[in-house]
C-alpha cells in the first residue's frame, strides 16, 4: 500500500470498520521504516487522538512506533496529548514509564543553563534583601516559520507587594532562529547564534543589571528588555559575561563528564578574554559556582512545562499567533498569563524537616494563591540529589493529581508514589549521562580552554 493510500484511507477514518483501522495502522507501522518519515500520516493521526477518536488504538500504534520518530514528531506528540480537550490525562497515563522518561529528557535539551537561572534567584534574592525572587525560563513554543529570523532574548520582570511583603517575577524569554542548543565559532568561541547565547546574556543582565532592571519596572506592569531600555554598555557587559559564563558551562562538563585531567582555573578562562571589568569576572564566577549545586535543573523546567501542558487547563489562553507584533497586547495579558499559561513553578531547595527522605513542599504566593512547589532536598552530595529530583519528577509526571490534591508537604517515596519512580529515574539519570558524554565528546570549546591551563602556573 503505498503512503498517499495510507493517508487518504486514514483521511477518511470515520467510514472504516475496526477491521480496516486496524489494519492501515499495521501498515502505516511498515512505511515508518522509510528514511523521510510521512510526516502527514502523522498529523492526521494526532488530529484523531486529539478528538479522542479510537484514541485506545491509535496511541499504542505511535507507541510502537516509539523508536523510529525523530525528536520533533515526538515533541508533536506530547502537544497533540495535551490538547486533547478533557481527556489529556487520560492519554498521558497510557504511556509508559519509559516513554514519559524520555519526553522528560527530550523537553530538557532545550532548557540550556537551567542551572545558571536557578542560581542567579538566589543571587537576586540575596541582593535585594526582603524580595522574593522567582526567575522562569520559556522558549516560545513556535517553530522556525512561525517565528521567523529574528533572534529573540528578553527578561521580563514584574514587582508586587502585598502585606509588606515583596515578590519579584522574573521571565527569561529566547529564541533562536538556529534552534541550537550549543553552537561554535571557528575559534571555539561560543557563537551568539545559539539558544546557549541568548540565555546566558539575558543573566547577565539579572545579575548585573538588577537594580536597573528594577528601577525601570512600572508598578505592577511588565517590562521588556530590548535595546530601547538598555544602553550600549550594558549590552557589551551582557555580553562579555555570556561568553565567559559559557566557557565555565564547558569548563564543568569537561571536567566531570570528559576525560582530560589538566583543567584550567576559572579565573585563568576569565582572564583570557582580557580586558574585563573585574566585577564582570567576580560575578560570572559566583553564578557559575552556585550553578554547581543544581543538578537536573533542565529537567526541572521540562517537568514544569510538561505538567503544566498536560494538566493545567490551556482554555482562554490569549492569542499568541505572533509574538513579536503582539507585544504591547501581552504586556496587557500579562497578569492573565502569569496566571494560566505557566502555571505551576518547580524550584529545588536545599534542607528540609525530616533530613532523610525528599519531598515536595506546595509554596504560596504573594496573594495567598498556590504558586507552585519546591524539592526540598536533604543535605546530601550532588549525585544523590540527582536521583532525589528524578525521583521527583517522576512524581510530578506520573501523579500530579496527588500532588494537587494533597496541597501539603509530601514525601517522595515508593509508599507515596509507587514503585515506578524507581524506575522512571533510573532511565532519565541513565540518558542524560550518555547526552552529557556526548555533548563533552564533540565541545568545540575544548581545546581553546584545556590551551589554557598553562596560563594557572604563570
Ligand atoms: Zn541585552
């Protein structure tokens, strides 16, 4: 049967018996083997399970055919779930542990420094004293045509008070037009076309720009960083702090995932960029330090984005068809999509009443409303914190109903959440080691920065 026939029978789905469904998903399984997967096939499958057409056939067919999609029919997928009107967690629960493993670990990719953003609200919040600090990271979800070339990079900030007490919202917004994650020059610069880029400037202005970027902010109204706010100098400090805090990102992963022993200091990588501010250097430094202590941090904001689309309801969202001709409209939707579209908030944090079990505690916000949930995590070393917060998000992935509806602290553990986060963890800790090796394998960076290991001794 060639493909058109699939596409077309499957076109018609609703006037076929269960005889013939069955069989033009069988078939459909043997035209996946091709090396261009027929992507229309696809839609028109999703637009089904969308509707909740035979979505009990339908889903255990891709499932099958796990394997051989590719990462965008993958990420197709798990929209295609979420829109599913009512029944979206119905046909979440129908994958297994290990496909939702891997959706976790694929959503993660594009939360570059994850780490560094969880860091710099701690430095925020320790610079403004009496604020609470949130700081979230979203890649637009829109493809390449839909968002065309312009490179994207905002922070959006928002203050509220209320009872004395102070709340700052902070929003790191990027795009890039490349959609890489990590991306080189010829010299094994980090190239400021990549999403690495874009993240790692807008810090910088969190971190250095801070006051500023209070001071310009409206009472209760959001702003948007762009060149019309901020002055030429700042742009250049942004960016001298990203490449150097990129270069640290790498400088981390050759030396606890690659296989050199001669590891440059980070001041010996700082000082290569020549002549930098000395505060520039001082604060790209502790950011990176902190940084250290966030393990899973990518993951951590793909959970989020994951349980907000699966289980936060996505009706009455404002239209978002165009985001950079809508911007003023969104300064306006702004309250409504603080409120709807990101949804709950997932932080880590160190320490909590009983030291030897992790556990997730719901925490309020300024206005007495559930805001979302921190991982307390025991005192403990990094790598039984990386399963502590796998564990975790299994949790969040598997029952987040229990988690909403307990609305207290509440530990992770198998008596609570059964004994698949066992599981689930061991399969998202396992791919993400071999992604971390690989990215180490291929750094362009690797050789510039290990060159600099002889400049420690002068
Ligand atoms: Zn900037």
């Amino acid at each position: 049967m060639p493909e058109d026939d699939i596409l077309n029978t499957i076109k018609s789905w609703n006037n076929l018996q269960n005889n013939e469904k069955n069989m033009v998903l069988k078939k459909m399984s043997k035209s996946w083997d091709k090396i261009n997967p027929p992507i229309g096939i696809l839609k028109e499958l999703l637009m089904l399970l969308e509707k909740m057409t035979d979505a009990d056939m339908i889903l255990p067919a891709l499932i099958n055919l796990w394997e051989k999609f590719k990462r965008p029919q993958k990420e197709m997928i798990l929209r295609s779930l979420a829109k599913s009107s009512e029944k979206n967690i119905e046909l979440w629960n129908k994958l297994t542990n290990a496909v939702k493993a891997e959706l976790l670990e694929l959503f993660s990719r594009k939360y570059t420094m994850a780490h560094a953003v969880f860091a710099a609200r701690l430095i925020a919040e320790k610079h403004l004293k009496d604020t609470k600090v949130y700081i979230q990271l979203n890649e637009p979800e829109k493809t390449l045509e839909e968002y065309g070339s312009e490179k994207i990079g905002r922070v959006i900030a928002k203050e509220c008070s209320e009872n004395g007490k102070k709340e700052l919202s902070i929003r790191i917004y990027y795009w890039c037009p490349s959609q890489e994650t990590v991306k080189y020059d010829k010299r094994g610069y980090i190239s400021e076309d990549c999403n690495r880029f874009i993240v790692s400037h807008e810090l910088a202005h969190v971190i250095l720009h801070l006051d500023y970027l209070v001071e310009i902010l409206d009472c209760n109204r959001f702003r948007w960083h762009s060149s019309r706010y901020n002055s030429h100098n700042q742009e250049t400090e942004a960016d001298n702090f990203a490449k150097i805090l990129s270069d640290l990102r790498d400088r981390h992963i050759l030396k606890y995932f690659g296989h050199d022993s001669n590891i440059p200091s980070k001041k010996a990588i700082a000082k290569s960029y020549g002549n930098i501010k000395p505060e520039i250097i001082e604060k790209a430094i502790e950011l990176d330090d902190l940084s250290e202590k966030f393990t899973m941090s990518n993951s951590i904001f793909a959970a989020k984005e994951i349980v907000s689309a699966i289980y936060e309801s996505q009706d009455e969202l404002p239209d978002e068809d165009n985001i950079r001709e809508k911007l003023e409209q969104m300064q306006k939707d702004a309250k409504k999509l603080q409120d709807k579209k990101h949804g709950v908030q997932i932080y880590p944090a160190e320490g909590t009443e009983r030291q030897d079990c992790v556990s997730i505690v719901p925490f309020l916000g300024i206005k007495g409303k559930l805001a979302g949930y921190f991982i307390a995590l025991p005192k403990q070393n990094i790598s039984k914190s990386s399963e502590d917060i796998a564990k975790t998000l299994c949790a969040f992935l598997l029952d987040y109903e229990k988690i909403r509806e307990q609305n207290v602290q509440i530990f992770v553990n198998e008596e609570n959440f059964g004994k698949g986060i066992g599981e689930f963890s061991d399969v998202l800790l396992k791919t993400r080691k071999s992604n971390i090796q690989a990215v180490a394998g291929k750094m362009k960076s690797r050789e510039r920065i290990l060159s600099l290991f002889s400049a420690d001794e002068s």
